[in-house]
C-alpha cells in the first residue's frame, strides 16, 4: 500500500504515519512547516519530507490513498491533484476506522478526562498482556507512538476527539470511528470557534451516540448532568453502563478504593481521577478483564503525560504540571491537588492559550473555578491573542472573570518572578497550561526552587 499525508507533521498525523510505515506501508509526505519532536520522530522512521512545502508533483496515480490533515487548507495543491486523479481522500479519523473494521472498537469520548481513561485501559491491556491497537491523543511514558495498528488484534483502543475531521470534512473526528463500545466522560463547553452554543456543543455528543454500532455499549458517567441525560435517553437503544467516583480515602502516597467491597492501593489522586478508572474499568470489562484484574493492574499507574504529572519533589515541596485549560479542568485538578495535599499551601498557576480560554466572551465561564487554591495566578500573552485574531482582553477583565484574591499577568517574567519571590516550604505548586507560558521550563523552575 502506497499512502501520502498532506500535513504530515501535525501531531496526530507524523504517528499515523509511523504506524503505517511500521505496519509496512510505504509512506510519504509534505508539509510547509514541521516542528519538534515530530521531525525528529519521522526522520527516525525514514518517511521525513525530502523537502519542506507543497509539491504536487507528489501525488500520482500509484498512490492507493490521501490523508489529508487539519493544517492543510482546502486550496492545497496536492489535495487539488488527488482529487483530479480521482486518487481516495481521507481525513485522519476516516483512516483509522478504514484500519480498524474488522477489530472490536472502542472509542473513548467527552470534553475531559479523555486522554487519562485511555491511558489507564492501555496500561491495563499491556500489563495483562492482551493484544490491541490504538491512538490516544497525547504522548504517553513508554510509548514511541501514539498508533498502533496491526493485522492481528482483535481491539481497537480510540481516543475519540470532538474537533473537525479535516478542512474538506467538518464533521467530529468521534462521528467517524463507529463504536462497538463507547464511553463518555464529561460534557462542558469547548471549542467555541466551532461550536457557537452549548446546544450545539451537546448535541455532537448525541450524534455520537447514534453512530454507535447495534447493540453496542455505552458507558456514561452519572455525575455529569448533560451526560447522565444521555445515558438515560439511550437506555432503550444501547446496552448502558453508568459509572460515578468510587468510595476511596486519601494516603500520603495515593489513595485507597474501595470497589465491590475490596480496597486497591493506588498511586493516583483526585475524585477525577478515580472517576475517570472506573469509566476504564467498563471499558475492560468488554474487553474481558475482571474489576480485580483490572484494579490491581492499577496499582502500579502513576498518571497519563501532563496529567498531574510531578515535576520535582522533596520533602516538604512538591510541583506538578497539568494539561487543564477548559473551567471544568481547572477546577477538578485544583480540587484534586487541595484535597490531596489539605495540609499544605496550594498555589496554583495557570495559563490561558487555547482559542476558547482567550475569548473575551467566554472568561465569565471560569468564575471561582480556582477558589479551592490557596493563592492563584493566571496568565495571557497579549501575542497569542492577537495571533488567534481574537479582541484584545485585559488584565482587570480577566481578574474579574475568574473572581477571587486572583494575581493576573501579561509577561512570563511577570509570573518567574511571582514565583521565585514566595517561600515554599510546606508548599504545592500546580502549573496547568496547554501551551508552556510562553517558554517556561517546568524541569528547571522546579530545580531552582527545590534547591
């Protein structure tokens, strides 16, 4: 099979591509810019670009398929050439449903939580031995790619993202993978340059459950309020699993749960997170592994890349990162780290990058979402929104958004310097950011203040 990617360096894209290549495909190429760790990942595999840009000189009659990536625009001149050739286009969600036809799938979905409930099953299906393939969304400790496909595995493991198939296809990348088991975790407003109202936002995720295969699965989370309507409206159509955060009690090196009258020592924290395992768990449960397997597979999960990841730690400081950026992240994990650590001062810092979190209209949404810290910062680049051609937002703006004893800056050095002037023993300090606060080194800051 001959297969060419438009936008190869796109994050999801360069490893569907390793995973073809390794599968024994022969792939190529383009893209007009592609940046770290991808290039180096694609350089490795032997299937970099001989040269940056586009060429349509590329694309040709021998090629079985096109995938197309959201980086590409609708004008591109290989998308144009494929399509005169009459050449397969196919977005990257439409592939990987094409690898996976024959194979169980099992698509993981909602706003939050979905990256760390696809770690958990992978780290499960692994220690146990069971043979699946997979794509999640992030990149995982242990893991070098992100995409797995073979011939032989009777699963297919997917992390069901809500954003656009491509720039041809302006469907939801999870409308495309046709579960046979599916899980939904959270519904809270994301995406806005997409979705324009909450409605419509929800109303993928009923999409999503129609697409669901006959007599599939649905897994659902009953403490969400728009997804337990779910769940409730698809019980006549679906088999349905409810799921909430099990019984469990913190330890100074994790938490105990209790399930099914049993207690499981784990080394993760916060009712999210437990809440999000037991989603896990009815997923493996259709997979064929026991509630005891399962749990004790976990108990030697320490958290999904980004995800309350700890940065350093010593005795009487500790430091973590986190990917949260959406209201509904910001809170959980500030709660999380809070509860976990009740005894100490949590100071939280976060940024706000993506499109939604920069838009004027959509601060009020993080009202108190960081009340359960001690001392909070949040910050913004006045660059990144102008790069995002959004409306210029203040500092007095944000500060009232979030509500609170909130400090609010505009300049990394700004919050470097909020940071190095505190004291922090008997301290906590969460950073969480999609992006790095335009250049902060976690690893570092978290050696000079440790020191």
């Amino acid at each position: 099979m001959r297969v060419h990617f438009i936008a190869i360096g796109g994050s999801a894209m360069h490893n569907l591509a390793i995973a073809l290549s390794r599968k024994g495909y022969i792939v190529s190429g383009s893209d007009d810019e592609i940046f770290e760790p991808s290039a180096t990942r694609l350089k490795n595999q032997g299937v970099y670009p001989d040269s940056i840009g586009w060429n349509d000189c590329l694309i040709h009659k021998d090629l079985d398929a096109v995938i197309l990536g959201m980086h590409a625009r609708a004008d591109n001149p290989e998308l144009l050439k494929a399509k005169e050739l009459n050449i397969p286009i196919y977005s990257y969600p439409e592939y990987l449903y094409e690898q996976s036809k024959n194979k169980k799938r099992i698509v993981i979905g909602g706003s939050h939580g979905k990256t760390t409930i696809t770690s958990m099953l992978l780290h499960v299906v692994k220690l146990l031995g069971i043979e699946a393939d997979y794509m999640v969304g992030a990149q995982l400790e242990g893991y070098d790619c992100m995409v797995k496909l073979t011939d032989t595995a009777p699963f297919m493991i997917l992390e069901g993202d809500e954003y656009l198939s491509s720039p041809i296809d302006r469907r939801p990348k999870f409308h495309l993978y046709k579960p046979h088991v599916a899980i939904i975790s959270g519904i809270a407003w994301d995406h806005i340059n997409v979705f324009p109202t909450f409605e419509n936002y929800v109303e993928q995720f009923k999409l999503f459950c129609e697409c669901i295969e006959e007599n599939g699965v649905l897994i659902y989370n009953t403490e969400d309020i728009e997804v337990n309507k779910l769940g409730a409206h698809f019980s006549s159509k679906l088999n349905t699993t409810p799921y909430q955060t099990p019984k469990y009690r913190v330890t100074n090196t994790g938490t105990i749960v209790t399930v099914d009258e049993k207690e499981y020592e784990l080394k993760i924290f916060g009712s999210h997170n437990l809440q999000n395992m037991m989603g896990a768990m009815y997923l493996g449960r259709e997979m064929g592994i026991s509630t005891e397997d399962f749990l004790t597979a976990m108990s030697t999960f320490t958290g999904a890349g980004k995800r309350l990841q700890k940065v350093v730690e010593s005795p009487d400081f500790v430091m973590f990162k986190d990917f949260a950026h959406s209201p509904s992240k910001l809170m959980a994990t500030t709660k999380a780290v809070k509860e976990q650590y009740n005894e100490r001062e949590v100071v939280a810092c976060m940024e706000l990058h993506t499109f939604s979190s920069l838009k004027k209209e959509f601060l009020p949404h993080y009202h108190n979402t960081m009340n359960q810290a001690d001392e909070a910062v949040v910050y913004f680049s006045p660059e990144v929104v102008h790069h995002k051609k959004l409306e210029p937002i203040t500092i007095e703006q944000v500060k009232e958004a979030f509500g609170g004893n909130v400090h609010v800056f505009n300049k990394t050095e700004d919050v470097l310097t909020f940071i190095h002037a505190k004291e922090w023993n008997n301290k906590v300090l969460l950073m969480m950011s999609s992006g790095t606060f335009d250049g902060i080194d976690y690893d570092k800051l978290g050696e000079e203040l440790i020191n």
